[in-house]
C-alpha cells in the first residue's frame, strides 16, 4: 500500500503451495520484498537467491526478520525489522547500502486503512476476489502487550491502542462492503483497554456488525465484560492458558498452579461458553516447569471436560529477540544445526528440555494428542452444541493433530533406534541427521538444490547486532 502511495508501481503475490512461487510476481522487478514467517525462511532464502541473479533489490520483514536478521542477512541485502511508510520511502529511494539490518526505530501504530488493502485483501484471503465462506479479514486494534511471556516476541513491546477514529473507520467499511465477512483481529492480546475497543465496536449498528475472532488473556475476559463481547459479534475467542506451573497471571489465576490453576480455568471456560460460540486454549508443554506425568495428566483432563473448547499444544521454541532464546542460549540448549524451516511450536523440538528426556517428551506429546483426536473426542464434540461450522472446524483440526502423531511416532522410533539421531536430540553432537535434511529437501521441492546442506546451518543471534535507523522521511 505504501510502495503504491509513493507512485510506485505493485505486485503482490500470497503462496501456499498453488504454484511456482516465483511465477506469482512478474519479471524484471527493481525491488522485491518477501514477509516470511520463521518456519517459511527457506522458501524466502531460495527466492531471494532467484532474484537477486536478476539484479532485484531483496528485502525481508515481518516475524523471521525480527527474531533472526544475523541469518537473513546471507541471503538478502536488506533486513527490516520496525517498520512505517517512511522507512519504505528510504528503501525506495535508495537510502541505505546493502547488506544492512535497518529500522524505523519506533513502533508501527499508522497501518493502512482495510479500504487500502483491499487490493491486497482480495489476493490474500478471497477466492477469484470474491469472499468465501472462510475467508477471513485480518486487523489491528492495537500493538504491542502489557504481559511479559518470556518466549513472545511482544514481551518488551508497549501496549498501544490503533487510534479509535481508524479502527471505527475501518469497521464502517467493512459493515457497508462486506456484511458477512468474518474479521479476524491478529492483536498480540485484543481488549486490553477493553472499554475503549468496545465503545469502538458498539458504534456500528448492532444489525450490521460484522463477526469477529480474536485471542485474548483469560484475566481480560471477566464475566462482567462478556455480555458487550457477545453484543459486538465476537463469535471465536483463542485465550493462552500456557502452563499448568507458569505464566498464571495472563490465566487470571492468581499464584495459583497445578491443578488449582486447571479447576479455576475449566470453570473460566465454562463460564465463556455461554458467550461466545467457539473457544481455544493455547497450551505451552515443556517450560522449565514442567515436570513429570502431572502437567501431560492435567492437560489430558481438561481436554476431556471440555470438548467444546479446542486445545492448540505448543513445543518451546526460543524466538530471537526474546528471554526464553537468551536463556536457552546461554545454558548451551538450542539444537544449533537444526534449520529454521524446523521452528515450528506444534511439530518438532529444537532444544533440549530442562525435565524431560526427548524420548520421554515425545511419548508425553503422543499421549496428549491421542486424547485430542480420539474417536471419544470426535464423538462428543459432535454431541456439543457448538454451531456446526465451529465443531467442522475442530473436527478438521483433529485430523491434522492425528498426522502429527504419525510424525512423533516417526521420531521417537528414531530416537530408540538410530544412536546419532538420539546424540543429536540429546545435544550430543553437532551433525543435522539425515532426516532433517529429507525432510527440508522435501519442503522446498524443485527448490531444494538452491539452498545447500552449509547453508542450511543457521546463524543464531549472540551478542549485539549493527541496526541502522532511519525512516526520517
């Protein structure tokens, strides 16, 4: 949006796997910039690498820029971290001489309206630029989070509303254009000034308020709030219990652990359903507090009394830029060969746990996501009385869960019976088994030859880092 406000001409592309990636833009461009996630890096790299042989300027932003630029940096010439209109202008013009990690050095709070983005929108999550029944219109209320989660990448980042006459502006928009469309609000943590976002929200006619999904902290969600969460259409709320041992205070639980900690959330739980139709709770399995059969049985119960409720369990994986990753380099515990494209929360471990073994962790994850996806689970969702497309949803995500069990069964198979993958997982030895290598090789198919086995070893972040500011317009 910005790149076309500044006079620029603008191709956007979104891939999930439809196509030839690089087919999705055209030739010949002067600039090209990639967002990537961290577990999408290796496609990023690969591209970079296809157009920086046509003279293309390659830049990188968004989540694996920001946790990990030391990496980017050997594969693209720019790496962006904070961001705003005006350090795009910089870029454009030529401001800064590659290969540089630059900033704006201040928090993005003027984003582009959803009128603006359409373009976008229309590419991104609409089909042939028609909305579909799952297409979802991602937004902003705020930035930043007022909690301090060792292992979020906002744990430093100041809570700030996005200014109410934007956010009212975009809402009557949407309400106008597109009445059936579901927004989705991708806030650290939406509500936090939860009156405020309310009377924003409450300003649509109640007959034409769009429906909304967000993730929140259960200590936002008190029952005196949820009628105007329901009145403003809220239909979908994803709170992050994290651990049975830690992080309690995002829980509204108080001090309180263990099983305390389970019998206060169910109850909060049960006291959102009667609000909004379709619940989850993000769950982090592996802290340094964990321990034992108690947090895996816990978990197990909870997903068993509430099978209304979608249970996400999430592997620690340290983000740069974060506590958890200081922590975790600095006691020697990150798999440092392991790629990035492998940095994904729900799939595979990157580290060596404090308290479990890998074979005993991998039993544990087993464990819990047999129960999630159980014919039993399966049988009383389908007696719930959730709307059907959220119980079709969740049942969708079992399925998923079941193809993450194969992979774990894999996995722990290797562990008991190939020593140098044990070694290796055990933080024992510092060579990438050959599964790893398959499994990037298949993820990048007809890619795969451009990013060798050398460059697949990532560069971690250690020590400080040359950032240059800019964006002064």
């Amino acid at each position: 949006v910005w790149g076309r406000q500044l006079g620029h001409q603008v191709f956007y592309a979104t891939y999930y796997g439809q196509n030839d990636p690089k087919r999705l833009l055209p030739n010949q461009l002067d600039v090209v910039f990639i967002g990537a996630s961290t577990r999408g890096s290796a496609l990023a790299y690969a591209l970079a690498k296809i157009f920086r042989r046509e003279n293309t300027l390659t830049v990188i932003g968004g989540p694996h820029a920001m946790a990990f630029p030391t990496d980017c940096l050997r594969f693209f010439d720019l790496v962006v971290r904070e961001c705003d209109k005006a350090l795009i202008g910089d870029i454009l013009r030529g401001h800064y001489d590659p290969p540089a990690v630059i900033t704006s050095g201040r928090p993005l709070t003027d984003i582009p309206s959803v009128e603006e983005r359409m373009p976008e929108i229309r590419i991104s999550a609409f089909s042939r630029g028609r909305p579909t029944m799952t297409s979802l219109v991602p937004m902003l209320a705020s930035v930043g989070c007022p909690y301090q989660c060792d292992f979020c990448v906002d744990w430093n980042n100041r809570y700030i509303p996005i200014r109410n006459e934007r956010l009212e502006a975009d809402l009557r928009y949407l309400s106008k254009n597109m009445p059936g469309i579901i927004i989705a609000y991708a806030d650290p943590n939406f509500g936090v000034k939860f009156d405020q976002t309310m009377d924003v929200l409450e300003k649509i006619p109640e007959e034409r308020r769009n429906r909304y999904v967000m993730e929140s902290s259960l200590s936002i969600l008190k029952e005196s709030r949820l009628d105007r969460l329901r009145e403003t259409n809220c239909i979908y709320v994803a709170p992050g219990v994290e651990s049975w041992g830690n992080y309690s205070n995002k829980a509204a639980s108080g001090t309180k652990t263990g099983r305390a900690k389970m019998e206060q959330v169910v109850d909060h739980f049960g006291m959102l359903r009667r609000y909004v139709p379709g619940l989850q709770a993000n769950f982090v399995f592996g802290t340094d507090v964990d321990l034992g059969e108690e947090p895996v049985e816990l978990t197990k119960e909870f997903v068993c009394r509430l099978p209304f409720v979608w249970p996400t369990l999430n592997i620690p994986t340290p983000v740069g830029g974060t506590p958890l990753y200081e922590k975790f380099i600095n006691e020697g515990r990150m798999l440092k060969p392991m790629p990035f494209a492998f940095y994904f929360s729900q799939t595979t471990l990157v580290t060596t746990l404090q308290n479990y073994h890998p074979a005993e962790y991998y039993d544990h994850l087993i464990d819990i996501s047999r129960t999630i996806a159980s014919g039993k689970m399966f049988g009383r969702r389908a007696l719930s009385k959730e709307p059907p497309s959220i119980r079709f949803l969740h049942n969708l995500r079992a399925m998923a869960v079941r193809q993450d069990i194969a992979r774990f069964r894999r996995i722990r198979a290797m562990l008991a019976n190939d020593a140098r993958f044990r070694a290796f997982h055990e933080g024992r030895s510092d060579i990438l088994p050959e599964y790893y290598h398959r499994q990037f090789e298949q993820g990048l198919g007809r890619y795969a030859d451009l990013i060798s086995r050398e460059e697949r070893i990532p560069r971690l972040e250690e020590g400080c880092l040359n950032v240059v500011e800019g964006g002064g317009g």
